[in-house]
C-alpha cells in the first residue's frame, strides 16, 4: 500500500525519541572503544580508550535509567504496558506466526526484543562497572570493589556474554528495518519524526490499542 494511502499518527514524543538515540548512540561508542581498546593493548593510547569506553558506559547508564524512569511516568506509547504483550507473544508461540502489527504504538515482536535488550544492557552496564572497579579502581564501583582480584574471574564471562547477545540484537534490529523498507514499511523514521504510518484509519484509535 503506498505511503500516501496509510494515515499517520504522531504517536512517539521527543524525549522517548531523544533517549532511544542516546542509548544507541552509547552502544556504538561501547563497542567501538572495545574493539579499539583491544586492537591497540599494551599501546600508548589504551589507558585513554579504555576511559572513555567508561564514560560512555556512564552515558548509556544516564540514558537508560531516564528511559526506564519515563516509562512509568510517559505518555501512552512511552510505558511500559505498550511494550508488554504476554497474550500476543503466548498466541504466537501457540500459532507459531507473528502476529499482525496493526496497532498504534510498540509492535509486540518488537516490543519483546527492545525489553530482552535493555535487560541486557543492565548486564552489560552492572558486570562493566565492576570490571572497571577490580582492574582499574575507577568507576562508582570503586569504593566497593576497588583492586579485588575475584571481579575479573566473576564478571568478566557474563559481560563479555552480554556483549555478544547485544551485537546480535543489534544486527537483528538493523536487518528487521531493511526487511520492513523493502516491504514499504516506514518503521525506521519513527524515532526521528515520532509519526507512525497505519494500514487502516485512524481515527477514534488510541495509543496501545490494536487495531487488527
């Protein structure tokens, strides 16, 4: 259906958008400094990557407590409830078929992958800053575990873990968006103009509601 036939609905605000960017905008910067903290060990520069991998870990901390806080005190399509689904996700198990995305707000498939990815995220940031506070003394964990020698053999598995589970979350996120570009589906402008494209009208449709 083209574009010009669905109507649109401003349905995502600017600080739910804001924050979706700062978190990925973080994981970029965590996964970049990673890798080039490894690529240059021993080097001149790894002391400095490796603190700024700290303080974007800093920043996705900030980003994502702000997004768990505005759920519960956001608009509609910000909440928590618009991403929780258990009857949907229980009838697609049943049915094995994903179930229709027609409704305004979160997609429940996707909703499940943006909450098994901020569960994530919580991993990654908790075992990364206490491997901050065991290696390096730095970090809010430092006061507490500052040079313990068991950090590194407790966290180091569920972090380095947690990053793969993250990578791939992430190139499932971008192959789901190229999938749903070639199928004429404006889902990736969402988190930059808030608008969502619906494939029946809108009108007397609120947020959360589905429309199938």
């Amino acid at each position: 259906m083209p574009h010009a036939n669905r109507p649109a609905r401003h349905v995502y605000d600017p600080l739910l958008r804001a924050l979706h960017w700062a978190i990925a905008l973080s994981v970029v910067a965590l996964v970049a400094s990673s890798q080039l903290a490894e690529a240059f060990e021993d080097g001149p520069w790894e002391t400095a990557i490796w603190e700024f991998h700290l303080r974007a870990g800093y920043g996705l901390a900030i980003a994502l407590a702000s997004r768990l806080l505005w759920g519960l005190v956001g608009p509609a399509s910000a909440r928590w409830r618009d991403l929780w689904h258990p009857a949907t996700w229980q009838a697609g198990l049943k049915n094995l078929r994903l179930p229709r995305a027609h409704r305004v707000g979160h997609d429940p498939v996707a909703s499940l992958a943006y909450l098994f990815a901020y569960a994530v995220m919580m991993l990654m940031i908790v075992s990364g800053f206490a491997l901050a506070a065991g290696e390096f003394n730095a970090g809010p964990l430092a006061a507490w575990l500052g040079d313990a020698g068991w950090v590194e053999d407790a966290m180091k598995d569920p972090h380095e873990f947690g990053f793969d589970l993250l990578l791939g979350f992430v190139g499932l996120h971008l192959a789901a968006l190229v999938f749903h570009q070639l199928r004429g589906e404006r889902v990736a402008q969402r988190m930059v103009t808030g608008r969502q494209y619906l494939d029946i009208p809108a009108a007397g449709v609120r947020p959360g509601r589905r429309l199938d």
